[in-house]
C-alpha cells in the first residue's frame, strides 16, 4: 500500500480526493492537511510515500515552498502539486523544485488516480501546456515569456527602473515589452493589464 499525504484546503477537493484514494485498493490516506507548512512535520513522523500538495494552501501557505523543503530532507518521498490556477509560472517551479509530476484539478484532462500510478511508477507527469485564458484582447499563450516576466514585476509594484535591474535588461527594453503587452492586450494602462492578469490568476504574486 501507498502512504498518501492529502494538503488541500477546499473542502469540496478533498472530500473528492479522499473519495477516489478510498476506492483503490493500491492507496491508503494517512491525512490530511489545510496548511502546506504541516507537510514537513507529517513527514518526519510518519511513513509517508506520495504528498498530493495544493499550490495555494490554508494562511496563504505555499505549497510549493512546502515541496521544496521537503525535497531536500525526503527525497524518496513523491509529490504531486495540484493546482486549479493557471498561474504561468507553477508549472516551471515545480519542476525547478523537483516535484515528481503535475495536476490540473479543473484544466487536466488526466485522470487523478491515473497521475498517482504513473508517478508510483516513476513517471514523471507535467500538463504540455498552462491553461490559456483570455487577457483583454489577447490569450495568455500569445505573451511571450519575457513579456509575461515584466508583467509580473509590474504586478508585485516594481518601477520600471527596478524591472531593468531586476530583469538585467535596459529600461528602454521594458518599455517595449510593456508597449507590446498593451497593444496585444487593447489595454489602455498597465494597471488594467495587472488587474486582468492577476483577477484571472495567470500571476498570483505572493506564490
């Protein structure tokens, strides 16, 4: 049997885990957290074998940050970041992190227990793709990564002299990624591009 570790903070997405690991027969769930920074304490006091980590946690926990100290004290131990947020970003920080695989509670087109047997398997399961909403008049798979780069600078109220530094490109360069943000976006101002992108959560800037 596999030792499951459950961190979610949506009611409505535990109870529906829970319901699916109480029907395998190949997994057991030995708990579950609201708050990703318990994770670590869990896993030093009991046998665990598989962490399904939710991004965005109870008291604005990251589960990604969660993750990564796990990683580095359990390195046996395989986690799955689930996610319904579209926040560019995760997918790139958990592979930096060296999360095991991938899931999309609302986008995904795998199942959830298929994406736990793989990466039992040793499988390492990542969507192709963030999600691809629409921002003004553009989608979000029309940015490019540097553009999308700036717009979170802009996003956590750094100046445009700060992205330069920040980005180790030119302030003349920022401009032109800005400029073009709001021509592919049909936004007027940049405080309407960040209030779009960060309302839809392709950038959440405290994770």
């Amino acid at each position: 049997m596999v030792n499951v570790l459950l961190v979610e903070d949506s009611k409505i997405t535990s109870d529906m885990v829970e319901s699916y690991i109480a029907k395998s027969k190949d997994y057991i769930l030995i708990a579950t957290l609201e708050n990703a920074a318990n994770a670590e304490i869990v896993c030093s006091g009991r046998q665990v074998d598989l962490i399904l980590m939710d991004v965005c946690t109870a008291d604005d926990e990251s589960g990604l940050d969660a993750a990564s100290k796990i990683r580095k004290y359990n390195p046996d131990i395989k986690i799955i970041i689930m996610t319904s947020m579209p926040d560019y970003s995760f997918i790139k920080k958990a592979k930096d992190i060296g999360c095991n695989s991938f899931w999309y509670k609302e986008y995904g087109e795998d199942d959830l227990l298929d994406v736990m047997n793989r990466t039992m398997q040793g499988e390492s399961v990542y969507p192709a793709e963030t999600p691809v909403i629409s921002i003004g008049l553009a989608s979000s798979n029309e940015l490019t990564e540097r553009e999308l780069d700036v717009l979170r600078q802009l996003s956590l109220g750094y100046r445009y002299e700060d992205i330069a530094e920040n980005l180790c490109v030119s302030c003349n360069t920022v401009k032109f990624h800005i400029k073009n943000l709001l021509l592919k976006t049909g936004y007027r101002t940049t405080l309407q591009l960040v209030v779009d992108v960060v309302s839809k959560q392709l950038i959440l800037p405290k994770f």
